[in-house]
C-alpha cells in the first residue's frame, strides 16, 4: 500500500469531507422525532406483550398449581 504523506492525507480528506452532504436542520429535527416516537411505540408493544404473557402465566400457574 503506498503511503501518502501528510500534507496530501489532509487534502483528500478535506476533499471528501467537502462531497458529504449534510442534512438540514428540519431534517435532523423530522428525523430525531420519528426516532422518538417509533421508540415510545416500541416500548409500548413490548409493555403489552409482557402483561398478555404474564397474565396468561398467572393463569395457567393458577389453574395447574
């Protein structure tokens, strides 16, 4: 692998830092808050999942015990 020296490795880099494109801010913001709310629903589903399971446990603990 040929080695690039300094000088050249801070040129490329500011090159392709310079092809990023970087999203706006109401983006970030859009994005942040689907973030939120996916996670909120998430947590949600799994609380449900847990209880239905739970109670279905408690119940056949309940009639077998």
């Amino acid at each position: 692998m040929a080695r690039t020296n300094p000088l050249q490795f801070i040129q490329q880099t500011r090159a392709e830092v310079a092809k990023v494109v970087w999203p706006t801010r109401r983006e970030v913001v859009l994005t942040t808050v689907m973030v939120f709310i996916m996670a909120a629903l998430t947590a949600v589903f799994f609380g449900v999942v847990d209880l239905l399971i739970r109670s279905g446990l408690s119940a056949v603990l309940t009639v077998f015990g």
